[in-house]
C-alpha cells in the first residue's frame, strides 16, 4: 500500500500536469483562432467548445463503434445519451429553482 506522501505527491503532481495541459490547450485555441482569422467571440463558443467535447464524444464514438461485447456497447449509448440527459435535467432544476423563487409559477 502506498504511503500518504506518495499519494499526496501524485495528486499534487497530477493537479500541476492537468494545469499545464489546460494552459496549454487555451494557448492553442487562442492561437489557431488567430491564424484562421476569427474573432474571440467565435473562438471561445466554436474552437473551445469543440475542443472540450472532443475527448467525450471519440470515448463514445470508440465504444459504440469498435466494442466487442454487448456491454462495451451499451457503455458507449449510455455515454451518448447520459451526458446531455445529466445536463438538462441540472438546468431543468435551477430554470424551476429560479422561476418559483421570482413568483413567475
């Protein structure tokens, strides 16, 4: 079993490498929007975006088209229509949480 140190060591370690990905990413975003001529507004709503729900959907993508059994497959439609079905039921919640707390329902 690992020691506390070790541990505390890989998380702080972690946290730094996913902060210099991150930099990293919104580096490139930024500058791909400039070679392509495009505004900051539509960087940040078409490139960022794109870039960030990129890895969801090849995981999706990845196990529905190429799982071997049953079960990689379903992994892959649950994937598909969990995410967006986890959202719209958070943003159901707080447009209702909003609306009752204003008196408009």
């Amino acid at each position: 079993m690992p020691s506390a140190w070790l541990t505390f060591t890989l998380l702080i370690g972690s946290a730094v490498v996913i902060y210099l990905a991150c930099e990293f990413f919104v580096n490139g975003v930024e500058w791909a929007g400039r070679r392509l001529n495009i505004g900051q507004t539509a960087t940040g709503t078409i490139l960022a975006a794109f870039g960030t729900a990129l890895p969801e959907s090849i995981v999706t993508f990845v196990a529905t088209a190429f799982g071997k059994s049953d079960a990689e497959r379903e992994l892959g439609v649950g994937a598909a229509l969990g995410g967006p079905l986890a959202l719209s039921t958070i943003a159901y919640g707080r447009s209702a949480w909003r609306l009752s707390s204003t008196g408009d329902i």
